[in-house]
C-alpha cells in the first residue's frame, strides 16, 4: 500500500527487521536501565518514505519483572544519506494491544523455572506419595501483572516415581519476594 505500513513476512528471516529490532534493542536498554534478557520480534511492518520505517512489536524479557510488551519504530534512511537506523519511538503496549492474546512467558526465564520449582515442590509435600515430583518440562508459561503482584499460570510435565507422566496446570503467585500455590490440576496422564 501506497504511502501506509505493509506486513513484512517471514520476520525470523529478514535481515532488515533484524538489524530493526537491533536499534529498537538499545534503546530498551537505555530505557529499562539494563539489557533484556530477550527480545522477539512479533510483529513487523514496513513504510516506504524518505527511506523506510519499521514499525515492530516486539516481546521483551525484562529481568526480575516478567515479560513486557513494545511497539518501536525505526526509521532506515537512504542509502544516499548513509542508511543508518535510528529509533524514532518507543512505547510500551499491552499483550492485547501486542496480538499477542495473553501475556505469554518466554520458558526459559528464570522467573518461569523458580515459580515452577516451587510449583513441584509443593505438589510433592502435598502428595502422600513416597517419591517426589520431578519437573521434566515447561510446557507453556503465561503471567498475570496486577496490584497485589505477578501470576504465573504454568502447564508442566511431571514425572512421578514409577507412575506415567502427568501435566499439571498450576497457578503460583509472587506478590513481591514470596511464591504461593493458587491452584493445581491434573490434566493429562500417560504422555
């Protein structure tokens, strides 16, 4: 489209939107006073100008705080004017505003192993069973921002003894230093 921002495909893949969400990087770095621990690209557009605007949204790892969503723009100018990338806006979105239907975790971050830990740790006190639970897997991560705190809605895969594997969903709560088991089920055995 003439003039508008168009999808760019394939984002994992462009090297332009990659050295986009590299300028939109360090200016997160300077914002949050830190490097994330991460930033996914989710989202990319482009707009043909005096050179070419990015519009990205991205899903940031911000250490010690959880996920965070962004919309950076950046703007590449022509290569007559030497084609350097700068950032031209940085704002933080929600996960609706992001696409991104819930605020997702990266299962890597460690905020996500502590509150699984824990997770098992008190399925296994709470068990009348003489051998613990063992986390084998995160299988999906989603966290819950509010007043009183984070929470983090898990789905592991638990091995237990000699029993078949079992996936529990779990709810864990850190309203500030401290996890709590919300709630647990049992949704799935013999994976």
């Amino acid at each position: 489209m003439l003039g508008g921002f168009s999808k760019v495909d394939g984002v994992e893949n462009d090297e332009r939107v990659e050295a986009a969400r590299g300028v939109a990087e360090k200016g997160l770095a300077e914002r949050l006073g830190a490097a994330p621990a991460r930033v996914e690209v989710l989202a990319a557009e482009k707009q043909v100008v005096a050179g070419t605007n990015f519009k990205l949204t991205l899903k940031v790892d911000v250490a010690g705080k959880g996920v965070s969503y962004f919309e950076a723009k950046v703007w590449e100018k022509l290569p007559a004017y030497g084609g350097a990338m700068e950032l031209t806006s940085l704002e933080e979105v929600s996960a609706d505003q992001a696409g991104a239907g819930g605020a997702d975790e990266f299962p890597e971050n460690p905020e996500v192993d502590d509150a699984a830990a824990y997770a098992v740790q008190q399925l296994s006190s709470q068990s009348n069973s003489l051998f613990p639970f063992t986390l084998k897997k995160v299988l999906g991560a989603k966290v819950a921002k509010g007043a009183g705190g984070v929470t983090h809605h898990l789905k592991l895969l638990l091995s237990h003894g000699s029993m078949p594997d079992s996936v529990y969903e779990v709810e864990v709560a850190n309203p500030g230093g401290s996890y709590s088991l919300l709630n647990s089920k049992q949704v799935l055995q013999e994976l």
